[in-house]
C-alpha cells in the first residue's frame, strides 16, 4: 500500500508534506507533487499535512481519484524529487477548494 497526491494538489502545491517524509518520496511537477509508490513506507505522516487534503491512502482513495494510482507512478519517475518545504504559489488559496482541477495538471 502506498499514499498517493489527487488532483486536489493541481495548483496549490503545497509543500507541508515534503517535510515530514522519513523517506523523501515526493516529486515536484510544475504545478503538484506526486509521491512514488515504490518509495512509500506507509508511514502517513504526510496525509494531515496537506492543507488541501490531496493526499490519500491508497486503500482509502475514492473512485474519482484511481486514475491518480498511474499517474504518481508515472509522474514520479519524470519529476524531480523534492526534500525541502518552498512556499506555495502566490494564488494556492484559491485554488485550494475546486473541484475537478485534472484539466489544469501541467506535465
């Protein structure tokens, strides 16, 4: 099992999470982070860090989110691996409660 970022993460970025990983699984798009599942221990310390709630355990992830299953996988191996908080894009707030931000996802 692993955790995975959902599109609630597409144009907030918020980085809260980076912090906490024991083992630093998280990778930085141009406008989310994704986390690499054969890195993830489980530990689920990032989970409650999220200020948008856009991460999910992978037991938990709802059906509108399983195309996210794939796409951290795959994102994770093209991204580059990020290790320390950065501050959130100047307009994260607002973005942070939409719905259905796939659209928006910059590869």
């Amino acid at each position: 099992m692993t955790f995975l970022v959902t599109e609630k993460c597409i144009r907030c970025k918020y980085t809260d999470c980076v912090e906490v990983c024991p083992v630093d699984c998280f990778y930085e798009g141009p406008n989310m982070l994704v986390i690499h599942p054969e890195e993830c221990i489980d530990c689920g310390l990032c989970e409650p860090e999220c200020p948008a709630n856009a991460i999910y355990s992978e037991d938990d992830l709802p059906e509108a989110y399983q195309p996210f299953l794939v796409l951290n996988k795959t994102l994770a191996k093209k991204w580059p691996n990020i290790t320390q908080r950065k501050a959130p894009p100047p307009d994260a707030d607002r973005w942070k409660d939409q719905e259905s931000k796939h659209q928006y996802l910059e590869e």
